[in-house]
C-alpha cells in the first residue's frame, strides 16, 4: 500500500462534501500540474491518503481511500490530465495542523513542508505512521 496527501481548500471542496459523497466517491478531478498527475497516476486502489484542508484551516482533517484507478478527467478535454476517484474513509480524532508538521523534525523531508503548492503528494510509511501518531489514529488501515 501506498500513501498519499491530497489538498483542497475547504470552500472549494471539503472533507465534510467527500463524505457526503458516499461509498462511490468522487473524482479528484482539475489537477493541472504534472507531479501531482504523475502522483495520481501511480496510486492503486485502497490507497490512502490524508485530506488536507488548504489555505483556510491548514490542517489534516481527514483519511480518503482510492477507489478508481486514473482515468481521463472529465473536467477537461485534454488528454493529459488525469485524476483518480477517492473516498472518504475515516475521520481524524485530532487534526494536525501544519504548523505541527512543520515543528515535528520526524516530518522535516516531508512533502507538504517541502513542495507546498503541490496538490496532491506522496507520503513514506514513516510519515504516515508519525502524523496518524499526531492525530490519535493508528497507522494501520
């Protein structure tokens, strides 16, 4: 299994609109930078991923599950870009903010510190399990 971050901004798309989902999901569709493409491009279903509230709460507030392999985006008609759908899987006791990421130096090479307009990042085991430590969940799915 993989691990993954994927970022929206709450007004846009919240973790409470891909629960209200359901078990189908939703595309994680209007990704337009090819890291993050590449990214979706690579997940496999049952993947997870923390949901990241961006720019207004700036926290990890949730877990999403891939449900759908990349598929072409029906957002565009441009052959690159590509999304996946994702779920929401659980909820976090505790959100973790990005300031408690950035203080954590387990988490100092992690991505969302490192390269943080990318949408959608990959996460190591080792970060997975220190920010599900942080948030009161245990890191096995």
């Amino acid at each position: 299994m993989n691990y993954w971050l994927f970022k929206s901004e709450p007004s846009v798309f919240s973790f409470e609109a891909l629960k209200a989902k359901g078990k189908a999901g939703t595309q994680w569709d209007g990704v337009r930078n090819y890291a993050a493409r590449n990214n979706m491009k690579a997940m496999q279903i049952g993947d997870l991923g923390f949901f990241y509230h961006s720019n207004e709460g700036l926290d990890i507030v949730g877990i999403a599950e891939v449900c759908a392999l990349a598929h072409p985006d029906t957002t565009t008609d441009d052959p690159r870009w590509e999304c996946v759908d994702i779920r929401a899987y659980k909820d976090v006791p505790k959100p973790v903010t990005l300031e408690q990421v950035k203080g954590n130096p387990k988490l100092a090479d992690m991505a969302l510190v490192r390269l943080g307009r990318l949408s959608v990042q990959p996460v190591t085991p080792a970060e997975w399990k220190e920010v599900c430590r942080m948030a009161g969940l245990d890191p096995a799915p």
